[in-house]
C-alpha cells in the first residue's frame, strides 16, 4: 500500500451539499480498497477556462493509502461521475498525520534539495564618449 495525494475538482451545483459530495469520493475511493487519511476543502474558485461548461469549481484535497494497481479504476471511476470535473492523483512524499475523515490537514511543504542562489545584478559604469 501506498500513501497518495489527489486533488478533485468539484461541480459547484454539487458542492452546495458539501457531505455529500465528500461521501461521493470517498465512496469511489473505498470501493478500489483505499483507506482515507485526511480530507480538505480548498474552496470554490473562479477557473482560468471552462471544464465541461463549468467556470467555478470547488477543490478537494484527499490523502489516502492504496494499492498501486487500483489507482487506474478509480481514476476511471472519477471520469465517469458527474460530480467530480476533474482529477488529479498523485503518489505522496510523505504521508500527512492521520486524522479523522474530514479533518483538515495542513498542506505539506514542498521543499528543495538544492539550495537556492542568489542572482547578483551586475551594474556597469561606463564612461560616455566624448
């Protein structure tokens, strides 16, 4: 089993009745066996074009754990329901603190292993021509 992040654009006609639309993914993500860590609401945004005629959306961020050979039906899953718009699913990092389902956990930090390098501006002097 392995630890995934999946982010899920909700239609905003079904995100009015947030639960349900919560249960609705959680219900396509336990029938391939996957086991939901944490849940957060990202909230309703304007989209930068349409999906499905769709201009706002709400987005779901959802850690869950689950074997790497379901993953391709519930991405199959996710593109056949008429709640969810688009999916995005991602294997983890690092696996967030468990919590309960629907607790908000804090987004995790993307850090890099290179540092990072100052870009100096060099300024010349020039003399003007006489």
């Amino acid at each position: 089993m392995r630890t995934y992040e999946a982010m899920f654009l909700i239609d905003n006609t079904k995100a009015n009745d947030w639960d349900s639309a919560v249960q609705h993914v959680h219900d396509i993500l336990k029938k391939g066996g996957a086991q939901v860590i944490s849940t957060e609401k990202w909230g309703e945004r304007k989209l930068a074009y349409q999906v499905n005629g769709h201009r706002r959306g709400t987005y779901m961020q959802i850690y869950f754990d689950a074997a790497t050979d379901t993953i391709p039906d519930m991405r199959r899953a996710c593109i056949l329901s008429d709640t969810i718009l688009r999916t995005l699913i991602l294997k983890a990092h690092k696996r967030p603190e468990p919590g309960a389902e629907g607790s908000v956990a804090a987004p995790p930090s993307f850090e890099t292993s290179e540092p990072t390098r100052e870009i100096k501006k060099e300024t010349r002097t020039e003399k003007p021509a006489v």
